[in-house]
C-alpha cells in the first residue's frame, strides 16, 4: 500500500492491514529453533518418534510460529508510517495457539489493526490481532494481540 503519515495509519484502526505471503516452516528452520531455544522436546526434533503421535510428524514450537510475526509482517503490503527511526516489541494482551504446524507446512499472517496512540511526541504503540493460518487446514495456528512501539 506504502507509506501514510501518523494521522492516516491512525485512522486504520478497526481494519483489515493485509494478509502476508506464504513462508514455509520447514524441519531445518524447526531444528533450529530447538537449539537456539534448548527445547529438543522430541515431537519437534525427532521424526520417527513423532510419527507415532497424534500429531503423524514433527511440528513447530508455539514459540516458532510466534517468533514468525515480524517477518509474516514485512511481506505484506500493509501502509507504513514513513520515517520509523526504530521499532520494539512490547508484549501481548492476548495469545492462544489453536492448531499444530507440521513440518512442511506453510503458514501467513491475517493483521488487522485494533488501537493506536501516541504515547508521546514521536513514540507511537500500536495492539494488532495477527492470525497465523495454515495453509489448507480449518484452525489457524495462533491468534494474538501483539503490541508494538515505533518511534518517528
């Protein structure tokens, strides 16, 4: 969409901001995780012995799918405030993962903007419900209300 200024993204609120393109979570970028994170739980690392879960396969940490927010983000076409100096997150009132990804499986991310403020000149916090779907399945992955900061 490109860039608006302060007043115009503030006016978004209540609305649908995009959809992302489809970012496979792949058993490398799993296995990853796992190390960065320590958690080498076997229903993400270890193929043979998930096959024999509910789950038919290895999946991805909640965290994983979680940590996939920022990037989900930046390949959408959502506006953007011109002149962002720096962006931080700030947490999330809400967050509830619903459905496993397995290995193999492509997720995006559905944002649509839920309130805005300025906090102060030139700092502005943002609360946006991001839906991570999974490509052809009914649940999405997780739903959160994830809270930003940027400064202009």
């Amino acid at each position: 969409m490109g860039t608006v200024t302060i007043e115009e993204y503030a006016a978004l609120v209540g609305q649908d901001l995009g959809t992302s393109e489809w970012v496979t979570v792949s058993q490398d970028m799993i296995n990853k995780f796992a190390d960065a994170t320590g958690d080498h739980q076997f229903i993400h690392v270890d193929e043979e012995k998930a096959k024999l879960t509910p789950f038919g396969g290895t999946i991805a940490h909640g965290f994983l799918t979680l940590s996939l927010l920022p990037m989900l983000n930046q390949l959408t076409d959502m506006p953007r405030v011109g002149g962002i100096k720096m962006g931080v997150n700030y947490g999330s009132d809400r967050l509830r993962f619903l459905a496993p990804v397995r290995a193999g499986k492509r997720v995006r991310g559905h944002f649509k903007l839920l309130a805005f403020e300025e906090k102060r000149p030139g700092q502005c916090q943002q609360t946006t419900e991001v839906t991570v779907e999974i490509e052809g399945e009914d649940k999405p992955a997780l739903i959160a209300e994830w809270i930003g900061q940027f400064f202009v």
